[in-house]
C-alpha cells in the first residue's frame, strides 16, 4: 500500500474564524511524505511555490512564508507535473482534507496542462480529521491537540509548515490507525521535485506514556466486576 501524507499552505485565512478557505486564495507551499506498507520511505515532495498575489497578513503571522520569500519561487505550473507523478495512484492522508483538496483541484483547473485534472481522478484520500471526530467527539482535534493526546513532540513548531506538519501528521495518522515497529526519514533526502535538500525536523518520541491505574481505580473495576457476574452475566475481562 502506498501513502501520501500532504499538507499545504496558502495565501489566506478568515479573518473571522482563524479557519483557513479556498475563494481568492492560492497554494503557496506543498509538503508530502510518502509510506509504503505504513513505513516511512524517506521519500517526500517539497516545493514552494509563487502565488502572483499578495499573502494576508493573518497568514503570514501563522506560516511565516512571506512575499518577498516567494518572489523567486516557480509557479504552480512548473511544478504540477512532478507533484502529480509523486501521488498519482497513492491514498492521500489529510487533516480537514476538503480544504486541501480544494486548493489542489483549483490550481488544476488554473493550469492549461492539468485543467481537465481532479485529485479524485487519480487518488483516494482519508481525512484524518472525520477519523479523529468519531475517535475523540466533542475535543479539540487540531494537529496541536493530537500530539498532545499521542504524546508526540512538536515542541519545535513555533509557525506552520507544509512539509513539516505532514511528517507530523504521518505519527499521528500512524498511532491512530495502529501504530508502526520504526518511525524513521532519513535527513537530507532529496524531494522528488528536485527543490533543496530539506533538513527532517521532527523528534520523534519512541515510547508511549503509560498512565497506571491508582489503588481505588482498581478497586472500583472490580467491584463493578463483581456487579456484573452478580447479575448472572459473563465477564470477559476476568476470563
């Protein structure tokens, strides 16, 4: 099986809610890691690329990637071709991924080369949001809250990234579906667009906290143990 872990950037963000949206927008930066059987290749996709439009200051304030930064960048049309290639036929791992897609879908059909071209065309895509909705109802379940909650360090993130919050994503995607044996990328590996060697940033945390149950936890388990075989049912846990 292969996967495409992806996240973006973008030119934008509401300025009501906080929450990022597509009209008036453009992609600024795409990052991706690639799992094969849900083990990190060390392959990735990373590029930046120039919008031809100015950055809301919002955004920059939560990405830090500014005009100035991107006036020597290619277009998304230089670089849509390999970007492709990278995920043609892969599932595509996203956190909110409609506004990804989105994005994606609309520089395709701004593209004379790819205007005929949708994600769906060519990928499937899980969104690990609606996954971690149904696991964790009612929280919190941002990037920042699921590290948290997998105990995964990404005391390093002061801004946002595309490529660094999709390695991120892959521990999280990773331990909400089962985890993996090694959880490893190799620094320095070239991206498959042909940009900069991009340093790994990531500290990965090897082992889980395990949390132990106190003396009265224990206590109350199994006095509710008890009810339950009192009412002439079976109690597995004891089995």
């Amino acid at each position: 099986m292969r996967q495409i872990v992806l996240d973006t950037e973008t030119t934008g963000m509401n300025r009501e809610s906080g929450e990022r949206f597509t009209h008036g927008h453009r992609i600024i930066e795409i990052g991706c890691v690639e799992l094969v059987d849900r083990k990190l290749t060390g392959n990735h996709f990373h590029a930046y690329i120039n919008p031809q439009q100015d950055i809301d200051p919002e955004a920059i304030a939560v990405h830090g990637i500014t005009n100035e930064f991107l006036d020597d960048k290619p277009l998304f049309k230089d670089v849509a071709q390999d970007f492709i290639e990278f995920i043609d036929g892969a599932e595509l791992i996203i956190h909110n991924a409609p506004f990804d897609v989105g994005f994606m879908d609309l520089e395709f059909a701004m593209n004379p080369a790819t205007a005929l071209t949708r994600t769906e065309k060519f990928c499937t895509v899980f969104d690990t949001l609606v996954l971690a909705k149904k696991m964790r109802p009612g929280q919190r379940n941002n990037l920042d809250a699921l590290c948290r909650e997998y105990g995964i360090d990404n005391s390093h993130r002061d801004l946002h990234g595309a490529l660094l919050d999709a390695e991120i994503l892959a521990d999280v995607f990773l331990l909400m579906t089962g985890g993996q044996e090694a959880l490893s990328l190799e620094s320095g590996t070239k991206s498959s667009s042909g940009f900069a060697d991009v340093q790994k940033l990531v500290s990965r945390q090897k082992t889980l906290k395990v949390i132990t149950a106190s003396a009265d936890e224990v206590s109350n388990h199994e006095t509710r143990l008890d009810i339950v075989e009192q009412a002439g049912g079976k109690c597995l846990y004891r089995q």
